[in-house]
C-alpha cells in the first residue's frame, strides 16, 4: 500500500468532510488524481477498509466510503506526518 496513495484519500476525504454517516460514492473518490492512479486508489480504500480506516456501504447504484470516525486522531496524526510533509 502506497503511503502517498492512503495521505490523498485522507486528505480528500477530511477536507470534505466524509466522517461516519456522510459517504462518497466510488466512482468520484479517485477524481482529481492522475488516470494511472485510479484504479491503485479504490484497492487501496479497500484495503484500509479491512484495516479499519475507511467504512463502506452498499447503495444500490454502488459502493460509498467514508472516514471511521472512530479511529479520527490516527487519520488526523497520520495526514499532518506523510500529507502535509509532501510540500
């Protein structure tokens, strides 16, 4: 798993404010970044979906994610350490 790849789908999500209820649907979580990294950003949501990060429901026009709001100061600790040192 990309560290850069898990900073931009927290950075995104946060700043959108995607906590618990209020999800995004999966195919506008990867807008915004580069065609090639697409695909490597939805396996890695799934995969910090079974890490615990992310939550995901199942609408009937597809897949939603959001931020576990559970586990919010490690998300928060882990963007400011690997997302805002990028600059």
């Amino acid at each position: 798993m990309n560290v850069g790849v898990v900073a931009w789908i927290f950075n995104k999500l946060m700043r959108r404010g995607y906590w618990g209820r209020r999800l995004i649907n999966e195919d506008v979580l990867p807008k915004g970044a580069i065609k090639e990294r697409r695909r490597e950003i939805i396996e890695t949501a799934n995969q910090l979906v079974n890490d615990g990060f992310l939550l995901k429901k199942k609408e009937r026009f597809g897949w939603r994610y959001s931020l576990n709001a559970h586990r919010k100061n490690e998300i928060i600790e882990f963007v400011e350490k690997h997302f805002c040192s990028q600059d």
